[in-house]
C-alpha cells in the first residue's frame, strides 16, 4: 500500500498536469487523496461502482476508475467532468497510479527479503530464487553496518540514513527492529575496510547534520555471497555490542578490530567471577577509589613508563610509585611488571564486560 503522503503528492502533480479536480478513494468510498481538501460527497456511488464489474463508468458528472493491483481493487479514480477527454486523462492517471503500485510492491518485497535474508529465515534455494525474481545480484561483495541512535530520535532514522550520500543505489537500507537501522552495503574498492569506515563516517556526519546525536556505527565482514550476509550481520551486532563496553568512546567500530574485547565478550559469566576472586580475592578493580583508577588508566597509557605518567598526572615520580606500591599491597600485582600488568588489564577489561551484562539483564 502505497503511504498517504506520497499518493496526496502524486495526485497534486497530476492533477496539475491534466488541469482535473480528482479524488482518490478506498473500495468503501473513504477519501484517500484529492486535489481538493474537501470529503468526497457522493461514497454510495463509489461503492456501488466497487460492486459493479466496470472497469470505468460515467455516474451523474464524474467518470470513475478501478485502479487495480493484480486481480485485486486497491482504489477507486474519481474525476470531474465527463466526454473523451476527461475519460482518456483518468485512463493515463490509473496507468501512473497502478506503475507506482507495482514499484512499490518490488520495494517491499524486496526489503522483506533483506530481512529475512539478515535473520537468516531463508534456505539457500529460496535466496537464490526470490533474488532472481527481485533482480538482485547475488555475486556482488557487500557488508552489514548497524546504525544505531537515542531512542527518543528514531522518526525518520531509517529515510535519513537513505538519503546520506553513503549509500549507494545498489545498497539496501532497512530496519530489523526498532532500535536502529541496518545498511546491507555493495563493494566494489579494494580498500574494502576503509571504504566501510568512510561511509559510516559519512553517515554519522549526515545525522548530526539533522540533529540526531549519540551515533554509533558497527560493521561486520565482507560477504562474497547473499547467503553470507546474515554472517555479516551477526558480526556487526556483535561488534556494536563490544564497542559499547571495551570503546564506547569509538563511533564507528568494525568486527575485524574487536581485539581481546571478542574473546571476552564470549566467556561465560560463571568464569568471569571465578578469574575476579583469582586475581582480586573478590575485589573489583571497579571498586577502587577515583586517583587509583585515573593512576592506571595513564600508566597504561604511557606504556608503564614512570616518567611520563607522572608528568602527565603533575605528579612528582615519588608519589607514582607509592601509588603502585600501594596498589601491589592491595592486589598483589606489580604494575611495572609486564606480566601483571597484563593481568591488570584483562581483568579490569573483564569486570568491564560483567558491569555491562549485569546492567542489561534488567
């Protein structure tokens, strides 16, 4: 069914051109469109004319048209006036009516397609059928990207996201669920990876453009095949999902850069607890006061050099050391030592990941 917007602009412009009063009505004789903002006062003909087997007929000083969809009636024409001319333009008006049915009828069969195709739903003989039938290639590369947005903002995400000049022609945009729009993307760059980056980029700047905000993008791996694309789409959720707890400052985070996040975010939840009370005797690194954590944070940004993170910090080198000294006591790992400091990291990292699992179970 095509959107009442788009049909009251189609009748506007035509009956524009043909210079005609027109309406456009349900099978019940309820207006639909018209290039008059008044009710349509005669509904008991329509229906009538609904009744009847005429394709047109010509009821006191209007000529009336069934616009049909396949076998079955989706609207009744209605113009003013009568005579060959009035009847021939009201023919060329059901011709332009039933071309934008049929557009959109591919349309959403073909969106219904990628859904199913994302949610893997289809056997491999239905994919290749239905995208022979819909006219869509199924040699040609393409990657799943996941673009997602405060919620609050989610009118008109998805036509926005189509509008971007990041998505091709040969690009299919839609939505899987409410919380965010899904781009299935065509590839032709070598630079396949940069060329995915640079167009979630290009998405994002687009919406801040339109006043959205809090844009992230994730992306998963090429698929040289249709039947591959749902493979991408898991990667690309599940690459959103680890950006939100290992990188929630990145806006744009790929499935072939997840790093140790991937390996993390997969463990089970019993076995997170277990390497806790390991490491930490039961003691979160979470739970360690603010100059503690800030402390760690820039030593491991300075690659455990002291010099550096206590000048960055304002700190004197005395007071840094008494600070890994002090954290040693507490957790019996030396920061300075390559290999608890590796500890450090994977557990904090891991109490990261149960915070966030903790958080969305409720």
């Amino acid at each position: 069914m095509i959107s009442n917007q788009v049909l009251q602009s189609t009748i506007d412009g035509l009956g524009e051109i043909a210079g005609v009063a027109l309406w456009v009505l349900d099978p019940e004789g309820s207006r639909l469109a018209s290039t008059e903002e008044i009710p349509f006062d005669r509904p008991q003909d329509a229906k009538a004319f609904a009744l009847s087997g005429a394709s047109s007929q010509e009821i006191g000083e209007r000529q009336y048209y069934k616009v049909m969809d396949d076998d079955r009636m989706e609207y009744i024409l209605v113009l003013e006036g009568t005579g060959e001319q009035t009847f021939k333009t009201g023919r060329m008006i059901v011709f332009q009516l039933q071309g934008l049915l049929t557009v959109y009828k591919e349309h959403f069969d073909r969106d219904n397609f990628i859904k199913n195709l994302l949610l893997d739903n289809l056997l491999l003989v239905d994919i290749h059928n239905r995208a022979k039938k819909l006219h869509i290639a199924g040699d040609v590369r393409r990657a799943v990207m996941i673009v997602t947005y405060r919620p609050e903002q989610g009118v008109g995400v998805q036509e926005m996201v189509r509008q971007s000049s990041a998505t091709g022609t040969d690009d299919f945009v839609t939505e899987v669920d409410a919380d965010n729009v899904v781009v299935v993307k065509s590839l032709q760059d070598v630079q396949e990876t940069q060329a995915m980056t640079q167009a979630a980029k290009q998405i994002i700047a687009y919406l801040e453009q339109q006043g959205l905000q809090d844009i992230r993008i994730s992306y998963g791996t090429v698929a040289s095949e249709l039947r591959e694309v749902s493979r991408s789409y898991k990667e690309a959720k599940m690459a959103l999902e680890v950006g939100r707890i290992f990188s929630d400052e990145n806006r744009v985070v790929s499935y072939t850069e997840l790093g140790i996040g991937r390996l993390i975010y997969q463990l089970p939840i019993p076995l997170c607890k277990m390497f806790i009370r390991e490491i930490f005797d039961g003691k979160r690194p979470g739970s360690f006061d603010e100059e503690t954590l800030q402390t760690i944070d820039k030593f491991f940004e300075n690659n455990l050099n002291v010099s550096e993170t206590s000048r960055q910090l304002f700190i004197h080198r005395n007071t840094l050391v008494y600070r890994l000294d002090k954290l040693q006591k507490s957790t019996g790992l030396d920061l300075r030592v390559f290999e608890d400091a590796i500890t450090f990291k994977i557990a904090m990292m891991v109490v990261k990941y149960m915070n966030y699992m903790e958080k969305t179970e409720f």
